[in-house]
C-alpha cells in the first residue's frame, strides 16, 4: 500500500515539474512574440495609449523570456505575469488605438 502512494506521489511530481517546464517554455515563446510585435509597433502609441514607452516594453518582454528559458525560481512567476500583461491589456489597447478604435 504504501509503495503504490509512493509511486502515485512520484509520478504526480513527475508530471507537475514536466508541466511547470513546459508551461514556461510555451509562455517564453509567447513573450519573444510579444518582443517582436513591440519593436513592430510605432514609437508613438505607447505614450498616446498611457502605456510605458517601448523599450521599457522591450526590456520587459526579453527579460521574461530570459527568465523563463532559464528556469529561475521566482522571476519565471514574475515573467509569466508581465507575458500574460502585455498580451492581454497592453496589446489589445495599443492595437485599437493605432486602427482608429476609441472604445477601450
């Protein structure tokens, strides 16, 4: 009994690391995106959107995805956040107001 817990807990560990490592992977893929649509986008629209200027972006966006390549224990986490940020509040604004769409 105790060595089939044992084994359950094993793999179950296994397969949250294996996860947590592809998770990270894929959002390291999502800010180097990110990275290359904010050196595609104008200078301009970050600061007309209320937005940090484009290279605190870019610098945010590459940090990330350095931090996520490389697994470090809490600036994955923090990475993932600014990722999941710019993709969600930051891009959708910036998008509406370079086409002409004040509604946001």
């Amino acid at each position: 009994m105790t060595d089939t817990i044992m084994a359950f807990a094993s793999a179950l560990l296994t397969f949250v690391q294996l996860f947590e490592a592809n998770l990270f992977r894929v959002l390291a893929i999502a800010a180097i995106a990110g990275l290359v649509m904010v050196f595609m986008t104008r200078e301009d629209a970050f600061p007309a959107g209320d937005r940090h200027p484009k290279m605190i972006w870019a610098a945010i966006l590459g940090g990330s995805a350095f931090a996520m390549i490389f697994p470090l224990p809490i600036l994955s986490w923090v990475g993932a956040v600014a990722t999941g940020i710019y993709w969600f509040d930051v891009r959708p604004h910036l998008r509406s107001l370079i086409n002409g769409e004040y509604n946001y």
